[in-house]
C-alpha cells in the first residue's frame, strides 16, 4: 500500500464555469447517493478524482482515491464485496480479504489502474468530469454516489460520515482521506475587502523580478481605492499612457494585510474582479490564473478574450489553500492584462476571506 504524505496545491480556475458558478455543483444526497436493495454496511464515504497534490505516494504519485467508512461496532473484511465505476457493469471488481474496515473507521482504495500494487490498488480511474462508483455487498446491495465535475485536489466529501439527505454532499479542498469527516464549527474572517487600498503600476513597465514578494520596494508606487481601472465605473482611475489606439497591456497592483492565528484558518475564498485577464500572487506563489495563456507572461502578455457585459464586474470565486498564508504580514500581488492594446476599459477589485476554526 502506498505511503501517504499531505501537501498543498495551487489554486485555478475552472475553465469553462461561469461567473455564478465557479464552484462546481452537487446533486443532493438523496440523488448522489442511490441504494439498490437495503443499504449495504459500509459507504463511499469521499472520493477525489482529481488528485494532483493533495495526496502523494512516496514515489510521489498522485493516485485517484475512494474513502470507504465502516460506521458499525464489528470490523468489516471486504471479501466478497465488489466495486465498479459503472453500477450495470458485470465484470466488477471483486476486493480482497485482506482488505478490513476497521469499526467507526476508515480505509482508502487507490483508483490508479495498479493492481499489481496490492489489493487497495484498483482496475480504474476516476473521471474529473464526474460519473458514478458502486460498491456492492456480498448479497449484491450497493451504494451508488454520483458526482459531477471536480476540480483539481478537491474531494466529494460527506458532511459527516456516511450521513444522507439533503446537503450532505460537498467538495472540500484536499479532503480528509482517512479521517473521520467531523464537523468543525467556523466563523468567516474578512482578510482583505473588496474596494480596499492597492499599491499600483500603471507605467507600462514592468516592475522588479521580486514585486510579488514582501521584499519588494513599493514606496514608490500610487496608492488608490477599489473598484481601479478606466472606462467603466471605478474608484480610482489608473493610466493607460498617451495613446489611446495604443494602450498599456499590463497594471501591476500590490495590498499587504497580517494574519493572526494562521495555524487556525481551515479555508480561504478568493474573490476577483478582473477586465480583462488576470494573474494573482499569495506571498510569492502563483494561485489563480484566470482568462490568461498558460506559461510564462510578461508586460506585453494580452488576455485570452476580451471581457464584456456583467463580466467585467463579476467577482469570479476560488477556494485555496490557507497554507498559503503566513503568521503576520502577507502580500497580494494582481498583473490585470488587457486583451487587445485598443481595449476601451480595464477593472480590477478583490476580496479575500478565510474559516476560522472556533476552539
């Protein structure tokens, strides 16, 4: 059985979601969750598809994984159960033995098409466009959960172990592979608000190797509220340069805040309003990249598409990593590019609110 090791990942943007609908959508429990016959002992507690770094081997493979929980007092061996990414399937995949479900615990299965690695590993892959997995008890009975698109190093989750119902489903930014899905009481933390104070560039030029760090010297930069940009309603109202038919493509935008308590944040949203395309940095890390080119970008990068009607002041959302963050003073760095150097206007804002575990 693989060796797992916990790790953080970059933060992207699904890239055919609308503005309304960044967060992928789950059906609720009652549809996800479909039993033929009586509902077996064991459930398909969480599942990731989508495993990028969120779950790595010691080779440092990143395997699809399915979390079975046992919510009885007895031990369940898995001889004699089946498991299959389609439910009418009949050559499905018989478990070993070996494989034992402790009481009130957990067991991971290894959706890589690695059998030969052991008897957790299994014969298929899981789709991050989403599709269905069935596990099936000796008499036949299954528990069926069907999940649509994930994204990358998010997990289906139950709420609470093998819970039902309405609201039970959630996707959950690294999961809690072999762990018991608890819940944890939360209140929202405002770390950045939207229309707050930037730092900004707005000549043209590129700004130093280091500008998305803390290091770097903005002393030098204007200061102005959100809503910046040009042509559209905004707070404060940045250069494009002299000509008109020939515009600045990229704005450069800084905002230091501090962080307390960061070893107790267990979520962070981010929230970006961008006309038209945008890279955003956390404390020297890329974390959301959206309507820009993949690769390396530059002062002269233009946007992927021009952004029109309630786009350009849509707040377009991201859930990342709060190991990101850093015990006291952390750095946001924004470059908003332009899809074309005519382009009649330019916006940028942003928020950022993390969960607070409540002790």
């Amino acid at each position: 059985m693989l060796g797992l090791l916990l790790a953080a990942c970059l933060g992207q943007e699904p890239p055919s979601a609308t503005p309304a609908t960044r967060r992928p959508a789950l059906a609720d429990a009652a549809a996800a969750t479909a039993a033929v016959g009586a509902p077996p002992a064991l459930c398909i507690n969480e599942l990731m598809p989508a495993n990028r770094a969120a779950l790595l081997g010691e080779d440092g493979s990143a395997p699809d994984w399915i979390e079975l929980f046992n919510p009885t007092e007895a031990d369940l061996s898995l001889s004699g159960w089946t498991i299959s990414d389609d439910r009418e399937a009949l050559d499905r995949h018989a478990l070993s033995g070996d494989l034992v479900v402790p009481a009130g615990g957990a067991l991971l299965l290894y959706a890589d098409e690695a059998t030969e690695a052991g008897p957790a590993h299994l014969p298929f892959k899981l789709s991050e466009d989403g599709e269905e997995v069935a596990l099936f008890d000796p008499e036949g009975d299954a528990t069926v959960l069907v999940f649509g698109k994930v994204y990358d190093d998010f997990a289906v989750a139950r709420a609470t172990d093998c819970c039902t119902g309405e609201g039970c489903l959630q996707h959950v930014f690294r999961g809690s592979p072999g762990v018991a899905n608890t819940p944890v009481e939360t209140t929202a933390e405002l770390l950045v608000a939207a229309g707050s104070t930037w730092a900004y560039r707005d000549d043209g030029s590129a700004p130093g190797a280091d500008w998305t760090t803390l290091a770097h010297d903005d002393s030098a930069w204007s200061r102005g509220g959100a809503p910046l940009g040009y042509g559209d309603t905004v707070t404060t109202t940045v250069s494009y340069g002299a000509n008109p038919d020939d515009k600045h493509v990229t704005t450069w935008f800084r905002h230091s805040f501090r962080v307390t308590g960061a070893d107790a944040l267990l979520g962070l949203d981010l929230g970006l309003r961008r006309d038209d395309g945008a890279v955003v940095w956390l404390n020297g890390a890329e974390v959301v990249r959206s309507n820009m080119p993949e690769g390396a970008v530059d002062a002269g990068t233009l946007a992927t598409a021009s952004v029109g009607d309630g786009d350009e002041t849509a707040y377009f959302s991201w859930s990342l990593d709060p190991a990101a963050l850093v015990e006291g003073d952390n750095i946001l760095a924004v470059e908003i590019h332009q899809a074309a150097v005519n382009s009649s206007d330019i916006g940028f804002d942003l928020y950022l609110e993390a969960s607070r575990r409540v002790d």
